[in-house]
C-alpha cells in the first residue's frame, strides 16, 4: 500500500490531474458513476486522496466544485469537461492531465461522450475534513 500510494501521488502530483466525481445532490452522477479511495492521508491539515473514478458512457459526474485544488490523469476513454458558462473547457482523452481549481466560483461538469467507459485517478489536495466535492445547481445549461 505504502508503494502504491507514493506511485500514485507522485504520479498525480506531477502530471496535475483533476476531476471531481464526488455525490452531488443537486445534479448527482449519472448511473454507474463510482470511485474507489486507493489511499489517503493527513498531512499539516491538508488531506490528499487518490481516487480512482469511472464514468460509464454517456453519464457525467454532476454539477459540483472542490475545496481544495484537484489532480487527475485520464487513464482510459475521453473526458469532456464544461464550466459553470455551459462551454467546454477542455477534451482530455487516455493519458492527459487535468487541473481543477478550487472554490465555488470553480462549478464544473465531467461528461463521458465517448462509446467507453472514462476511467481518472484524481488526487484530491483539500483542507482537513472537507469532502471530496461540493453540490451546485445546474447553472442553466441543457444538459447534466
């Protein structure tokens, strides 16, 4: 576990990757959207979590933003990711990076548009006792 978790916060650390796949009750996860915790620590009042996350095809994370600074790799499919404007910040296909900034003027929207399953593993970077993601509302856009 020990050599898994340096791997895997190395690894996230340096390639900056991010997404938030976190329950969200105002627009939750489509259907089959999961993510494992693969390890997690404290550090100085900061937690760091390395998740790994699938988002089945045609489902999306739900509308949500993180207190602390996420990091992602997109280990298998493509990731289209859209901001709180309904625009497309960003199409991330196997082996790119992602950042994701925090606060909730950061709302944001992974989507698997893409016939294969999106697999992340994100590395969340967030204050001691704060959840992996925030709920937001859908900001208008005519999608989810």
């Amino acid at each position: 576990m020990r050599n898994r978790w340096s791997v895997g916060l190395a690894g996230a650390a340096v390639t900056a990757l991010t997404l938030g796949a976190g329950p969200a009750a105002a627009t939750p996860p489509g259907p089959g959207v999961s993510g494992v915790i693969l390890a997690q620590r404290t550090v100085h009042g900061k937690d760091y979590v390395l998740r790994e996350i699938t988002i089945p095809p045609g489902q999306s994370t739900g509308w949500h933003y993180h207190d602390g600074m996420l990091y992602g790799v997109v280990k298998a499919g493509t990731l289209s990711h859209f901001d709180s404007t309904c625009a497309s910040d960003g199409v991330y296909p196997t082996g790119r990076t992602i950042v994701e900034p925090s606060g909730p003027s950061n709302v944001h929207l992974g989507r698997n548009l893409g016939a294969d399953p999106v697999v992340l593993d994100v590395l969340y970077v967030n204050p001691a006792g704060s959840p992996l993601s925030e709920d937001a509302a859908n900001p208008g856009c005519d999608f989810q």
